[in-house]
C-alpha cells in the first residue's frame, strides 16, 4: 500500500516538528492497519542514535482517545504505554514506591505534574512513534486541549506522531478546526484500502489451518460481495469472519454429511452470513431482512462449469449507453435483488438460525444440524435421480471423454421430452446447450426445432406444480441477447405467469378464512409468514368484499381491532413495495363503500363501542387508498 511507505518516509525524515494524519471512516481498518501491518514495518526500521555504537529501531505507541475527557488523563494513559511495567502489579506497587518519592520532592503524581514525571524517567524516547486515534470521538470542549498538548510533543519535542480519525466528524464539533490542524499537521492521507489488502492478515489471525485455507479460497467471492454492497467497512468483514467461523467448525464435525454436501452448506451459509450482516450494519432492521426469503433459489448440488474460454468468443450485444431513469423510486427488495441475487441467484437461502445467531451471539447447534440434515436429504436425492445426474453431467461437459458427449445429449432430450426437469432448469439445459452449439461441439446444432422441443417438454412439466413468485430473477443468463434464448427465458415465465392467478386466488382464500371468530390472531400470523407473496391477492375476482364484511361484523370488537392491525401493517407493506394492480385499488374502493354505508345506517347519537371500532378500520382503509391512489397517479415518491 502507498500509505506504508508514506509512513516510512516520514519516520525515516530528521527532525520533524509536525503530525501527519490518516482519515477515514469508521470501520474503513485505519486502526487495525497501524496496530497490525504498520507495527511489524515500523519495528524493522533503525534509529540514528547519536552514538553510532547503539543500535535500537523505531516502534509504534498506540493510544486511543475514546473516553479521554482531558489532556491530563491523556498524559496518564500516555506514561502507561510508554512504560507498560506500571500495568502489571509488580508495577503497581513500584508505581506506588515513585508516587511517594516523586510527593517526598513536591510533585503531585494525581495532578498535571505526571508530565513532569514522565521527563524525570528520561522523557519520551525519540524511536517511540506515537499514534493517536479516535480524535473525533472527543468531546468538543477536550478536542483544543488534547491538540495543543499533542502538539508539545511534535513542535518541542520533534517526535513522531500519528493522529488517525474521520476528520468530517471534527469539522462538525470544532469550527476553528482548519486553523489548529494547520499549526500541528503538516500532511493529510486519506485511507481508502482495498478489502483483498486487508483479507489476508485478517484470515492468518485464525488458529486453524483449515479455515485459513478455506477463507483465502473464497477471497474474491467474499470481497466481490462487499463491492456490490458498495460496503469497505473492515468491521463489519471482520464481524463476518468470526462469525462464520464457528459455523465451519460445526459443519465439518458434522462427520455423516458428503463432501460435496459440506462444501455445499459453506457456500450457502457464508453467502447468507456477508449479505445479512452487510445490511445489518447498514441499519436494515431484521424484520425487514426476512423478506429477503422471496429470493430463496432451488437446492442445485451441481458444481459451475468454466465456460470462460466459451464466453469469450461470444460478441455481447451493445447495452444502453445512458442510465434508464426509473419512474419511481427503488424499494429495498428491488435493491437487494440487484446487489445480492442477479449475480449469485443459485446460493441464496434465508436461514433462521444463522440470523439469530448473527443478532444474538447464540449458536444453536441443533438448529444448525437440523437444517444441515435436511439440505443433505434434498441434495442427495437431487443427484440420485438420473435426469438430474444427466444435468450435471452438462454443466461439467468439460470433464467428459469424447465419446460420452453423444450419448449425454441423447439422453438429456429424453428427460427434455418427458417433461422431467423443473422450468427453471428447462432454461439451464437449453442455454448449455446453445453454448455446445456456438462453439461448435460435435456438430451440434441448436436451432427453431429444438425451441419448439423444449417448448413442448415445458409444457408437459407444468402438470401438478405451482406459481414461483421470482423464477424470473432465476432465470438470467449472459446470453439473453440471443434471440432463441431469450425465446425459451420468455416462454417459461409464461408458462409459469399462467399458474399465478391460481396460486393467488388460493392466498385469498386462506386469508378470507382467517376472518373469523377465534382465528384473527392467526391472520395476523398469516401475513407474517406470506407478507413477501401478498401482491396481487386483493382483487374482486378473488375475494368477494361482501363476505369480507359480513365476516368483521361477526367480530367482537377486540378481533375488529386485530384486523384493523392486519390493514395498518398491509399499509405499511405498500409502502415499502408500492406494487399493486388497477383491481386491487378497486377492491378497497368496494370494502370503504361497503363501511361507508354501514356506519352511516348506525345511529349517530349514543355511538355505540363497535361504531367506533367500524370507524377506525374505515380510516385504515381511507389512508391505504390515499397512497394507491398516489401510486396509480404515477406519483415518483410515496
């Protein structure tokens, strides 16, 4: 890193009389870089000690600020560094001998005379290089006192003296900040390090070999997630890896599970633990986070092929030059989604007892064998069916003998024609096999036929399955330029929008049912589990407004309450995900009228308990319909 050498030059300059600082933001490794990388480079460097006989070599003295409240306190902390013997008991009690002798002399050891003190033992040697971090968290009133007492030590004294802090957050508590950082420090470096600089050192501090290992392997994956999280915070990186590793320890005691199972499990839970954690830190509170297990993708135990020398000789198609303005704002699903799932769909899962332990520091165990064991099950019986053998036998092509590739094909179009794989997989298949055909493996050739074949095997695999609300976000593909791919990736989020009316009709049902006397605790559980698929359920054509109300009159007044909870959370929902359909708006136009009407039939004097309960999930329902109608309007902000 360029700032090492920064660092260097400066020690290695005579006679300085200033400070240098280092900036950065809270968590961007200022501190772990000096303690760890800095403090190893700067012991190797020699002192010109004026007798040439000498020979001693410069080292850092760390010292933060956090808690200081005064240059006093500050000078106390500093003779303790430089001396560490007074920490030790030993030291207390010879601390204890020189308090005395120091009083016997007329120096108050309690008072702003441990200055004095400190000269006394010989001052402060000139090989040590003092560090000084957490400027900013100083109280205001404290800030100027500890500045002009570094400065003693740089101007008078021509020591060493690195101050590192966000020196935005000092802007913001001192005013005259510029003018008394320039009478102390000289050069300002801002410290913007790259995560792969920092990853290593921060992977050699674990004790088993195993797990370093299996961290250096995964560096660029684990950096490449905190890039699109737009998220260098060396903390929060640190976090991640403490955390995960006891979760590798755990797994790889688990002595029953396959490798590839072990191996399996790794990628799905380090993948959870970084993006969790990343928007954790963030502030992303964990309610929220739970509806990232929209997002959840299919079990696929097969390995990524390397197609790269394939994709290299594919021309890409020339995308938008400028950025498509969007005609409203993101949400945060919309945000998780590109950052998170459109590059790594295939190992994302939520998983309960990981973020738990990410939120609370407790590891359950038994959880984690439990949802271990059953990821295994699911895994092994995936392989073991021959179509889905076949499939990885496709997505490993590079692996086969020549004379196996024939054969493999053959029999893949087998399970194609038969309707076996899942759509998902469908689109998989036929973009392996375009990538066979483009680069001219056997003479295999993908065309309008094979479309059509597909199409038909497509169909045939729709009997008995269900609605996957986000196959679309599964199904990308750097090929989607191409016109037959494209065909198939079209065709099978077709085939699966036509299942969804079902499926949502379905949701409407169960939910109308939760409507009823006893059962509105659990429609309030309802949306709690289903809260990421409630989209398009509230249509006319599903659920019947008149039913709905005869159902809330059938209420005490404390379930009323529960429902009139259940559309003050919906509310919510929409707010964060402004995402409805023209008929949806309709039905809470329909179930407002339908209150409407009653209210105004009940008498107006002597207003009963259960009129003014029917009042307030009127004005619910009023101020949903306020933010639809908002959002139908094309309104850009909510």
């Amino acid at each position: 890193m360029e700032i090492e050498k920064i660092i260097v030059d400066y020690i290695e300059q005579p006679d300085t009389d200033f400070a240098i600082l280092i900036n950065g933001a809270w968590g961007s490794g200022k501190t772990y870089f000096l303690k760890n990388t800095m403090a190893s480079k700067v012991k190797e460097l020699e002192y010109e000690h004026p007798d040439k006989k000498k020979k001693t070599f410069y080292e850092l003295v760390y010292i933060s600020l956090y808690g200081v409240t005064s240059a006093d306190e500050l000078q106390r902390k500093l003779f303790l560094e430089i001396n560490p013997i007074f920490k030790t008991k030993m030291g207390k009690i010879s601390s204890l001998f020189v308090s005395k002798s120091l009083s016997y002399i007329g120096i108050d050891t309690n008072d702003k005379d441990v200055k004095v003190a400190v000269n006394i033992f010989g001052g402060i040697p000139k090989t040590k290089v003092l560090v000084f971090d957490d400027l900013e968290r100083l109280e205001t009133n404290t800030l100027n006192e500890v500045l002009g007492f570094i400065n003693t030590y740089t101007e008078h004294q021509n020591l060493k003296v690195i101050i590192v802090a966000d020196e935005q957050k000092i802007k913001d508590k001192l005013e005259d900040y510029t003018k008394v950082k320039e009478k102390l420090v000289r050069f300002t470096y801002h410290f913007h390090p790259e995560l792969k600089e920092i990853y290593p050192f921060l992977a050699e501090r674990y004790p088993s070999k195993q797990y370093k290992e299996f961290l250096n392997v995964n560096l660029n994956t684990v950096c490449s997630i905190f890039d699109r999280a737009k998220h260098k915070n060396i903390r929060t990186l640190h976090f991640v890896l403490d955390v995960f590793e006891q979760i590798y320890t755990a797994t790889q005691s688990m002595t029953q599970l396959p490798e590839e199972t072990e191996k399996y499990l790794h990628a799905r839970f380090l993948y959870f633990a970084i993006t969790y954690s990343i928007e954790l830190k963030k502030g992303i509170s964990s309610k929220q986070l739970e509806s990232t297990r929209m997002f959840e993708s299919n079990l696929d135990i097969t390995h990524p092929n390397n197609w790269k020398f394939f994709e290299e000789t594919i021309e890409p198609e020339a995308g938008p030059t400028e950025q498509v303005v969007k005609t409203k704002e993101t949400t945060y699903n919309e945000y998780f989604e590109e950052t998170y799932i459109s590059c790594n769909d295939s190992n994302y899962q939520y998983f309960d007892f990981l973020a738990d332990y990410i939120n609370t520091g407790a590891l359950d165990l038994e959880k984690l064998k439990e949802e271990s064991t059953i990821i295994n099950d699911k895994l092994q019986k995936n392989k073991n069916s021959p179509e889905k053998r076949a499939f990885i036998k496709l997505k490993n092509v590079l692996t086969l003998n020549d004379d196996e590739f024939n054969p493999l094909i053959e029999e893949i179009y087998g399970y194609v024609d038969a309707g076996k794989y899942p759509l998902e997989e469908y689109f998989k298949i036929f973009t392996e096999l375009f990538l066979c055909s483009k680069n001219g493996l056997y003479g295999l050739k993908i065309d309008e036929r094979d479309v059509k074949r597909f199409k038909s095997g497509m169909e045939k695999s729709m009997q008995g399955k269900s609605y996957q609300p986000y196959l679309k976000t599964h199904i990308s593909s750097f090929l989607q330029a191409d016109p037959l791919v494209i065909d198939i990736q079209q065709y099978a989020i077709e085939l699966n929008n036509s299942l969804h009316a079902d499926h949502d009709k379905a949701l409407a049902e169960a939910l109308v049912k939760k409507i009823a006397p006893g059962s509105t605790n659990e429609l309030m559980e309802y949306i709690q589990q289903r809260e990421f698929q409630l989209n398009s359920i509230f249509q006319n054509s599903y659920i019947d407004p008149d039913e709905v109300i005869e159902r809330i009159r059938k209420l005490s007044n404390n379930e009323k309450l529960t429902v009139d909870d259940f559309f003050d959370k919906l509310h919510r929902r929409f707010l964060d995900n402004p995402n409805l359909l023209e008929s949806e708006l309709s039905f809470f136009e329909e179930l407002r009228k339908r209150l409407d009407m009653i209210i105004t039939a009940l008498p107006a004097e002597n207003k009963l308990l259960s009129t003014e309960v029917l009042i307030r999930l009127r004005y619910s329902i009023e101020n949903l319909l306020i933010d639809m109608r908002k959002f139908c309007a094309g309104a850009t902000k909510i």
